[in-house]
C-alpha cells in the first residue's frame, strides 16, 4: 500500500521529466528553471545514450547526462516525440523514464498535452511500466493525473477538461489534423482511472493531506486504481495537488501539464532556493529573429496574423506550398528567390495552411527544418521562435543540438534558452506550443527578442551546472 513518506533531512531531489513533444518538454522545464532548479533539456539530435540493452525499444532521448552534474538538486527534461505513436508510447515512454532514472532522477514528471491530445493511456502505462520494473521506486506507482494550465485556460471540472469553459472536442483540438481529441472526460481518456474530485478543504497543506488520504483510499490493495484524476480550475487548486504528490513521495507521478510542474517545483524543494531574474532575453546583437511556425493550430495562425500585421515594415513571410517542401531543387529554387537582399528583422515561416492529415506532418516539419537552417547558414540568425512541437523537434535534429540551457520565459508558456552542441551552438532558441497564448503574444516576444534590455540581458550559460 502507497503510504506517506516522514520528512527526515531531505535527500537530494533530481527530477526527470518526460514529454510527448519538445514545446511541452520546454515549457515543463522552465516552471522549474524559474523556480531556482539548474535545468537542462536534453535534445535528440544528441548522441545516442549508451544504457546497455532496452528491450522495450529505443528511445533517442538525447544526452540526458549532461544534465546537472554534481549539483544536489537538479533536472533534465526529454521529448519522447510520442504524442501520435498510439500504443507505441508505451514503450517509448518507459524507455526514457528507466534512462533518467538510471542517471539518479528520484523524481518523475511526466508532462502530458494540457488538451490530452494523442496518447496519453500509453504514456501513463509506460512510465508505470518502468517503475514497476524496479525503476527506484519501493513500493507500488501511482500516477496521480491534472492536465489543468489556469494560466493558459485549461481546466479540469467533474473530471472533465476544459478550455476557456469548452470541452475539448468542441474546440481547435477536436480539429488536430494528426491526433484530434474525441471526448474531454478523463475517465474515457483513462479507462480504469478513479476521479477524485474533491480537494479538501483549507491551507494547501491541510488540503493536499486530504487528497492524499483519498488517493491511498482509491489505489490501496492489490486490485486497487493505478491511476486517479483530480480537479483544478484555478492555481490554488494546482498547489493542493503538488501538496498531496510532494507528501506521498516518488510513487506518486504527477501526470500534467506545466501548470502542475511549476506547483510542484516550489515543493519539490531546491537547494539552494535561489530563484533567477530572468525579465530579460539571452539573444545576439545582430541578424534576424525567425519565427518557424509548423503548428496549425487556429491560435497560432492569429497570432502570426497578428504579428505579421504589428510589423509590417520590417517583416517578410516565407510560405513555401506542399509541392515546394516535398521537392528539393524546388524547395532551393523557391528559398533562392524568397530570401533576397536586404534581409528584413523578422522572417515568419510557416507550414502550407492545407491539413494533410498525421502522415504528411513529418515531412512537413523536416522541409521546414531545412529551410530554416539553409537561412541560418546563408546568414546568421539572431534567434528563433519555434512555433508548434514538430518544428522544433525536426529544427533541433537538423542542427545536431545535444541540449537547451533553459533560462526562463519571454511569456506564459513561451519559454527559451540557448542551443548547446551542433552546428547552431549558441542560438537563442524559444518555443511555444501551438495552442498557447493570447493574439499578441508572437508579436510581444519577437518585439523582446529584436530589442532585449541591456540591463537584463544574460548569457544564460553561465548558470549551467
């Protein structure tokens, strides 16, 4: 039975958090780099981690020992690219959770789509799956699920989630071209979970113990749940939930969004607790800001629209169609012609708007890359803006990074950091997933990125471990 962990001198924490895509393992680990933690996300274009045998399948999770060495507390992130494998995500999942573990994470995050978009059962059984398998957990796992993101209007009410009060399916991810949403009730999505709806009442720490007694009451005894959901519509609600994981120790997993993990990076404590100021924005003095937008998501098409419209002097915006990206001396003929002197401040590249379904969508995603990286090697850019996880994660790979240094965000949901390894050591980078934010925020972080304030500005390297 799952009991309460005592609070003795506390042992060093390092966490591993585990994500279906690159926007969603960076946006998941800037809720902990703000908070204090040295955080490092790991990327795939690393060399392959040499763990011996897996014989669940391999995972290439990129470099997750360059993480924070010899730091007490520390954490590294990793995208498993699993958000539309299906069943597949099972392994793949725990192939990555055993890998972090085996690095001396005591902790496990795992960062799911805030509009449980994919394959959110095969995530959650393979993380299962690892810790049963004696991945440093002593007693039985459970994984405790909250999607909710207030701050991005993502909530979860009667075991139903929300956004902006809709139901999922009612909105753009009942519309996603590659793992559309079919109904909001957790306990469809989870079939077998228990929804505990109540929180409890008072002090979050009065609150969590509540809902920690209702957890070990659900999944205690060998037929109980193995997973449970929980309720939050508000940030008060997602700190009772890190209360009750942070009392019930490793074996409970918090499965959620970021709006959960930046909770719990305030529970699970950092020593030293020293969180950053990070208003600023690490990015060079001289080229253009890329915005690479693959995500065809209806926010992120406003917010280009927004931005496209908000600068219109300094700006051009490259759309290459389907029939240039699937061609390469097309695709050279066309970049040829579309990025001529005098290059322009901000270049927006986006997907070609028609939705050809989950098959088409990798090799969107790596034309895309392509261009974006011919772009950089004609001439230099100042940053890029990654717009939509399957972009980012196919830039990355093309650059051959090994990881991000992570130093904060430039808004909700926006985080950055600067490239590690590759041909493209150096870069700003910034992501934000594709449903995330207001019309004005791509305008509001390309305005940062292209006029950082002096007085704020960082190399954010000099805070890697």
């Amino acid at each position: 039975m799952l009991e309460p962990v005592p609070e003795p001198a506390r042992a060093p924490v390092r966490v591993g958090v585990v994500a279906d895509d690159l926007t969603g393992s960076a946006d998941t680990a800037v809720q902990f780099a703000t908070a204090g933690w040295p955080t490092v996300l790991a990327l795939p274009g690393g060399p392959p981690v040499d763990d011996g045998p897996v014989d669940d399948g391999p995972v290439d999770d990129g470099p997750v020992d360059d993480g924070p060495a010899g730091a007490a507390d520390g954490v590294v992130a990793v995208s498993t690219d699993a958000r539309a494998l299906g069943e597949g995500a099972r392994a793949v999942t725990a192939a990555a959770v055993r890998r972090l573990q085996g690095r001396g994470a005591s902790h496990l995050y795992l960062k799911v789509d805030s509009t449980l978009r994919g394959s959110v059962a095969s995530q959650v059984a393979g993380a299962l799956d690892a810790l049963d398998d004696g991945g440093g957990v002593d007693r039985r796992a459970v994984a405790v699920v909250c999607p909710a993101y207030p701050a991005m209007g993502r909530t979860v009410v009667d075991g139903v989630a929300l956004v902006g009060g809709r139901r999922l399916e009612e909105g753009p991810a009942g519309l996603d071209p590659v793992t559309p949403v079919v109904t909001s009730v957790l306990g469809e999505l989870l079939p077998g979970a228990v929804h505990l709806g109540h929180l409890g009442a008072g002090p979050p720490e009065r609150a969590g113990r509540a809902l920690l007694a209702a957890v070990l009451a659900a999944t205690s005894g060998r037929d109980g749940a193995r997973v449970v959901t929980v309720d939050a519509g508000n940030e008060a609600d997602l700190d009772v939930v890190a209360a009750a994981v942070a009392a019930g120790g490793p074996a409970l997993v918090p499965v959620g969004s970021a709006g959960l993990a930046g909770a719990l990076a305030t529970r699970w404590r950092c020593t030293p607790p020293s969180p950053r100021q990070l208003t600023g924005a690490p990015v060079r003095r001289a080229g253009a800001v890329l915005v690479l937008v693959s995500s065809l998501h209806d926010v992120a098409r406003e917010q280009t629209g927004v931005l496209r419209t908000g600068r219109p002097g300094a700006i051009a915006h490259l759309a290459p169609s389907h029939a240039v990206l699937a061609d390469d001396g097309a695709r050279a003929r066309w970049l040829a012609a579309a990025d001529g002197p005098p290059r322009p401040d901000v270049l927006v590249l986006t997907a070609p708007a028609e939705r050809q379904g989950a098959a088409a969508a990798p090799g969107v995603a790596a034309a895309l890359a392509d261009v974006a990286a011919a772009l950089h090697g004609r001439e230099p850019l100042r940053a890029v803006v990654a717009v939509g996880g399957d972009g980012a994660e196919a830039l990355v790979r093309r650059w051959g990074a090994t990881g991000l240094a992570v130093s904060g965000a430039l808004a909700e949901g926006v985080p950055h950091g600067v490239l590690l390894g590759g041909v493209a050591a150096g870069l700003p980078l910034a992501t934000k997933a594709g449903g995330f934010g207001a019309p004005g925020t791509l305008l509001d972080v390309v305005r940062r990125l292209s006029h950082p304030p002096t007085d704020h500005t960082t190399d954010p390297r000099r805070d890697l471990p």
